[in-house]
C-alpha cells in the first residue's frame, strides 16, 4: 500500500495540466459571476497545479532540513494547497500575472504558520521565528539594514540560537579536534545544572592555571557556553578572524597541565 506523500503525488500527475489550459481557466474565472462555477474551476485549476505545490513545498523541506516522506510531508503538501487555493480564488487576470508568481509567496506563508504553530508552545511573531532559523542556519541575522527594531526581540532570538554546555562538544580545529570532557573531569551526576556549573568553574580554574590571558578566558568561556565561537568573539570584542587561533591556544596550554 502506498504511503500518503506517495498517493498524494499520484494525484498530482493524473490531474495535471498545462500552463495554456490553466491560462483560459483563470480567464473564465475572472470572467464568471456565479460562485458554485467559481469553486468548479478553481478546484480544476489547483487540482491541474499541484506539481507546484509539490517543488514548493520539496524546496521549503530540504531549506529547513525536513526529512521526506513522513506524515510531517504530507501535512505540508496539505497547507500548500491550501495557498495554491487562496491565490486562485485571488488571482485577478487583468495583470496577466503566472499563477505560479502569485501563488508561492501564499503557499510559503502557509507552509511557515503551519511550521510556527507545530514548533512553539508560545505564540512567537513569525518573522522572529524566521530570524531564530537564519541564526541557527548562518550565525547572523537575515538582514543586517532591516534587522526588528524591537532590540529586546533581537536578543531573545539570539538566545534561542544559544546551545548549552555539551562535554562532547568539539573544540579547536578539526584536524586536532578536542572536547571538554578531554579537558576537564567528568562532572557528578546529581544534577544536569549542578554538573555544568561544576565543569564551568573547572574550565576557570584551568584557564587562570595555565595563565590565559584574562580576555582569551572570557572567549573560552562564553565558547563553551555559548556554542558558537562568532558569538563569542563579538560578546568579548575579540576580533572572529583570530578568535579560532587565540582558543586553539588556550586549549593547548591547558593540555599541559592534564
């Protein structure tokens, strides 16, 4: 038995049509008045264009890293004819616009409320979550000249790109990759926060031990909590080309004394 993407994709080849047949049907809708007639031909119009729902929603998928061919898929290919409809019933043919221009803007935005809706326990504003996905992707904003005036919301969605402590995280260049749990002893398990704050101070400890110096420290440190060694060079100020060097070194001077 077929899955439902699968079935889905059935039905979407054996109701295609071609761009000059969609044409005339968006003309006769323009054209036609009574709304049980209007309903027929935009059910035929998005029945005959579900192969760009699909590219869509395919291209929407592989951006944000979905894996294909769950039943999350198929719930997406769901949402985007539900803005392939929206844009039919809108369509006005005096512009003699493709169907396919005004329709994936209202296919994206359906596909990021459904998105949006799934992921947060707490309404977030969507063109947050947008930022929080461009940071956890590429480290920065999406548009540093129109980046939210609100700077309290620009801060939360760095945060929400902040990845905790992780011992088996690695550190330092990937020829001679090193992780904390290399460094430092294993934490206690009597508690997740109680074992961070432990391996924290240990860290310290190793850094003044092997006399780092006082701002390579603060690198390091906001590194291994942070995660992402750009945000931790523009929270100290040091600068992101030599940031990588200053840790590397760090890290080697803290080996010779474990």
């Amino acid at each position: 038995m077929a899955d439902s993407v699968t079935s889905w994709l059935n039905t979407a080849g054996n109701h295609a049509i071609d761009k000059v047949r969609t044409t005339e049907l968006l003309a006769e809708l323009g054209r036609t008045t009574d709304e049980k007639r209007r309903n027929v031909l935009i059910n035929k119009i998005c029945q005959g264009n579900l192969k760009l729902v699909y590219t869509t929603v395919k291209s929407y998928s592989d951006r944000r890293r979905l894996r294909w061919g769950t039943e999350l898929s198929a719930d997406l290919l769901q949402e985007g004819v539900l803005g392939l409809r929206h844009a039919v019933s809108r369509y006005d043919a005096s512009r003699n616009t493709r169907i396919s221009t005004i329709a994936v803007p209202w296919i994206k935005q359906k596909l990021g409320r459904y998105m949006i809706q799934k992921e947060q326990p707490i309404y977030v504003p969507e063109n947050l979550v947008h930022e929080v996905n461009h940071l956890k992707t590429h480290g920065c904003l999406s548009n540093t000249k129109r980046t939210p005036k609100n700077t309290r919301l620009v801060d939360l969605a760095r945060y929400a790109t902040a990845e905790p402590l992780s011992l088996d995280k690695p550190m330092g260049s990937d020829d001679d990759a090193i992780t904390l749990a290399d460094i430092l002893e294993q934490p206690s398990t009597e508690g997740s926060a109680t074992s961070q704050d432990k391996a924290i101070l240990k860290l310290r400890d190793l850094l003044a031990q092997a006399q780092v110096e006082p701002k390579v420290q603060d690198l390091v440190m906001e590194y291994a909590k942070g995660g992402r060694l750009s945000t931790a060079a523009t929270r100290v100020k040091v600068s992101q080309t030599h940031a990588r060097r200053l840790v590397d070194g760090a890290i080697a001077k803290m080996r010779e004394l474990v």
